[in-house]
C-alpha cells in the first residue's frame, strides 16, 4: 500500500521518504503473496481456477497471487534461466515458481527489499507532489484533472485528442486568492536517458504556456514543477527561457505568469500571488 509522508515543502525529501516507507509496506504484502505461492504456486500462464457456470474460470481470490507469480516467472526467464534450465516463461513450471518464493521467504529483510514491489513504479511520486502542495497551501485547492482534459497547445487550453504532439497536459490545477495556476509536475532524481526527456518535456510545457499568456490575458499561470537533484539542476535553464520570453503584458502584479521551481518553490511563489 502507497504510503505518503509529508515532513516539509522539500518535495524531493518527501518522495524520498514516502518511497522508503511504500517499499516497506510492499514487502509486508509481498511476503504474505511469496507464503501463499510457496504452497499453491500460480501465475497468470499457470493459473488457479473454480468452476463457474460449468466452466472453469480463474479464481479470483488468487488473483494477486498470479499476478506476482507472473512477476516470478519473468525473473526466472531474465535472471535465473541457466540455474531453472529453461529459455522461454512457457517452460516455467508450478514447482520452480514455488523454488523461488519459497526461497525469497528465507533471505534477510534487507535482500527481500531488493525483490518486492518497486514504489518508483506505483506512480506514487505525483501524488507525493500533490499531497505536499495540499499541506502547505491550505487556503488553496489542489486538484489533478483526468489526463489530457487541460492540455496546452498552440497559445490555446485544449483536450489532449485535439492538441499537436508537442503540447503537454496539466496535472495539478491549484485555485488560490482568485487565480488558477496549472502545474506539470516531474520528478527526476538522476541523470539518464529518462530524466533528459522530462527536463525536455518541462521545457516544452513552459515554451506552450509563453505562447498562451502572450494572447491570453487571464487569471492563469503556468508552473513546471521539477523535484529531485536531476530534475532541479534544470531549472536555472528553464527560467531563463521564461525571462527571456514574456514582457510586461505577462505579467500579474510583478509576477510572471510562468515559472519553474520544486516544491517548495512553487509553494512560495504561489502564496506571493495575491
């Protein structure tokens, strides 16, 4: 189960923690799904089934339990395929996904973290974000809009299906002291391939939303919020294409209606907007 802990503005802390304390929380349920493989092994090709109707259906009371065992079969193939003797997830057996999570069950702690669920793959660094803008702006309200529904794209607030490949979709709109500020939100902790595309994604959403404000003089601003070490070394680039690109018209009482920050940041700068 996800778990959320918000200490401080410090987005890249919180998600640090709270993913510490999901994997934790991970494990606790992982364990109890490795218990039951390791006596009623089972995956999604090799499933557990009752009869419904007449017909054999899989059980769903084992579904989680054939889910995870799927998980195992996969290892099996990428990491143990010389030791189980086999090349394909078909050959994987009832009786090596039971080898392997009856296994798991006698490692230390410490090396049962390594295999249980991964938090970084539960979407759960969003709503890190999200929850730490909620604590700290509590006047506001903090909102997350159906993907794609408040999407930037050539100076214009479309639905994704009706925007060009390089727009980007909003994914928190925060209302406070009568302004509407829309908030792409990333992550990025290290340097990679991966993180290169979302500073690359950020500054996509930033070059939108200056064709936006330049014809649209509203009460919306636009904010990239980048938290992690990777993530924040981009922000001096991504505000100054922000200073380079708006004159006064893009301004609301002395403030630009674009900016780029991490949490705390953002936190700040919309409690100075009023």
């Amino acid at each position: 189960m996800k778990q959320f802990i918000i200490q401080s503005k410090n987005g890249a802390e919180n998600i640090r923690l709270s993913r510490l304390a999901t994997r934790k929380s991970n494990l606790s349920e992982d364990q109890q799904v490795w218990q039951i493989l390791s006596t009623s092994p089972c995956s999604n090709l090799l499933p557990i089934q009752k009869s419904k109707n007449g017909r054999l259906v899989k059980d769903p009371t084992f579904a989680t339990a054939m889910a995870v065992g799927s998980t195992l079969t996969q290892r099996i193939i990428t990491r143990y395929a010389d030791d189980f003797g086999v090349e394909a997830e078909t050959e994987v057996t009832r009786e090596m996904i039971k080898e392997l999570a009856s296994e798991y069950l006698t490692w230390p702690e410490r090396a049962q973290l390594l295999v249980c669920r991964d938090p970084s793959r539960q979407s759960i660094d969003e709503e890190v974000q999200k929850a730490t803008l909620k604590q700290y702006l509590p006047n506001a309200q903090v909102n997350k809009p159906n993907n794609g529904d408040i999407t930037l794209s050539e100076g214009k607030i479309v639905n994704k299906s009706a925007s060009t490949a390089d727009a980007r979709s909003v994914d928190f709109v925060v209302d406070s002291n009568g302004y509407e500020f829309n908030i792409f939100a990333k992550y990025s902790a290290v340097s990679g391939s991966g993180q290169t595309h979302q500073a690359d994604e950020s500054r996509r959403f930033i070059q939108e939303a200056i064709k936006y404000v330049k014809v649209n003089n509203d009460n919306k601003f636009f904010i990239a919020l980048t938290d992690g070490k990777e993530g924040e070394s981009h922000l001096p680039d991504l505000n100054a294409i922000i200073k380079a690109s708006l004159d006064q018209t893009c301004f609301v009482n002395g403030a630009p209606r674009i900016f780029a920050g991490n949490c705390e940041n953002v936190i700040d700068f919309i409690e100075s907007i009023k």
